[in-house]
C-alpha cells in the first residue's frame, strides 16, 4: 500500500520550475529511505541570501562510496535533481536549493536548522505498512546507526559478538524507532546518558540492538546499503569476527584475500 500526501507543488519556485524539479505524490519505499537519510545526515536551512538550501554530508572515506552509488542517484530519480558534488578533507556529499523540497521535507514535521532535540520519526511512516518503515529505517541506519562486533570476555579474544546501535540527543526519535523494532518482534536495549560540554549538559539517547539473531533478522528484514556496514556483516558471516577499527578499504581486501 502507498499512503498518499498533499503535493507541494504550491510552493515551486520559478528556479524549480526551470530545473523540472518534480515532488513526489505519493509515499514509496524509495521515498521513505530518502527521509531516512536526510533525518540521519541531512540538514535544512535559508541560507543570508535568503534561498532554501539541503544539505546531506558524510565520511569523506567510509560513506563517500555510499553517496555515489546510492543517495546521489536516489534523490535524483526520486526529484529529478541536479546534484553537484562538494566536501572538504573530512565530508563528502553536497547542496541542494530548492524551495519545493525544503517544504516538502518541513511537511513532514522534519525541522529547518537545528534537528538534533527535536526531531523523530514522521507520522506517516508510522502510520505507513512494514515494507516503507523497513526502508526508512535502512535509509537511517545507513547514515546514523553503527554496526559493531565485541569481545564479550577475557575468554574470546575475537570480536564476535554482533550489536547495531545508535545514540541521537532526541529521546522521541529513540522510542520512535524502538516502537517500530518492537512490532517487528526485535529485542532492544534503551538507555540514557549525560555529559557536560562548553558548560552544558547534553543529554544522549541511545538504541542497542544485540545478538545475532537480531542481526540476521535486520539483514532479512531490513539489510544496509552503506558498504561501510554491510562489509563488516560479510565479514563475520565468512570469518565469525570481525576485527575493530577497520577501513573500509581493508575489509574489502579482506574479503576478496579470503583471509583476516
């Protein structure tokens, strides 16, 4: 089923007309990784010349791959965009100005500026069937979730143990997640953090998702795009282990060498 939602073609500007910029009218399962991604690493904002900007930046090294093969060619076939790529040392990924899409995404309850408190999970994935909150969650994980493989205890040295976890200052967008999870019968962990910084408090909210039958349900349910996660899975599916602090450049040579 494909939950329908007003057009926002209202709100075109004469620049998006001129670049066929086209708004989606329906949800999809595309769309919904989408709004995945822009929650995980997008942001919004009016620039001082008064223009509506989005922006979605990454690791320089272990998303750019991500970037090129997956969100760039998504967001251009979901909105018919022009994407021009920028970064610096450290981030990769680009600019888009658009009146219609920054309004698009503000319909969904996604914030300008600042996100970090406030966001959480749209309505209308909520509301939406399994298939498009398993992609909104992939497009979240891909950018926002880690996937890690610990040493339980002095008695295993290798890092075997499989945990997907993620920490947002936002407790709403936590229990937003952990409620769909639960409907899908994932077994999770909550818990709450604070630490001070430039003389605040800062609270952080974070998700565990341990075991390996949890990971191997998120692979059959929902999986990973971002080659970042889906090496170290590869990995310990060939190996039992996965080594920390990998490049994503080893674990591919690691792959393809047959040895770790």
């Amino acid at each position: 089923m494909q939950v329908g939602f007003d057009n926002c073609k209202r709100y075109y500007s004469s620049k998006d007309k001129k670049k066929d910029i086209v708004i989606p009218i329906e949800m999809t399962e595309d769309l919904a990784e989408d709004i995945g991604i822009h929650i995980g690493d997008g942001s919004m904002y009016l620039n001082k010349n008064g223009g509506y900007a989005i922006s979605c930046f990454g690791d320089a090294v272990e998303d750019k791959e991500h970037y090129l093969k997956r969100i760039m060619p998504l967001k251009q076939k979901l909105f018919n965009l022009p994407i021009k790529i920028s970064g610096r040392k450290d981030v990769f990924g680009f600019t888009i100005c658009s009146k219609a899409l920054y309004r698009f995404y503000l319909s969904f309850g996604i914030p300008t500026g600042s996100k970090a408190k406030s966001i959480c999970v749209p309505d209308i994935i909520k509301k939406s069937y399994k298939n498009i909150k398993f992609a909104f969650l992939r497009g979240l994980a891909d950018t926002d979730f880690s996937l890690m493989f610990k040493a339980k205890s002095a008695k295993h040295e290798r890092h075997y143990y499989p945990t997907i976890s993620a920490s947002f200052a936002s407790k709403k967008l936590v229990k937003d997640i952990i409620e769909i999870l639960d409907e899908m019968n994932f077994k999770t962990a909550f818990t709450e953090s604070s630490g001070k910084r430039l003389g605040k408090i800062h609270k952080c909210y974070r998700l565990d998702i341990n075991g390996r039958e949890n990971l191997e349900r998120w692979m059959g349910l929902i999986g990973f795009n971002n080659p970042k996660h889906y090496t170290k899975y590869l990995i310990w599916k060939k190996f039992g282990f996965c080594k920390p602090k990998t490049t994503l450049e080893q674990r591919r040579r690691f792959l393809e060498n047959q040895y770790i």
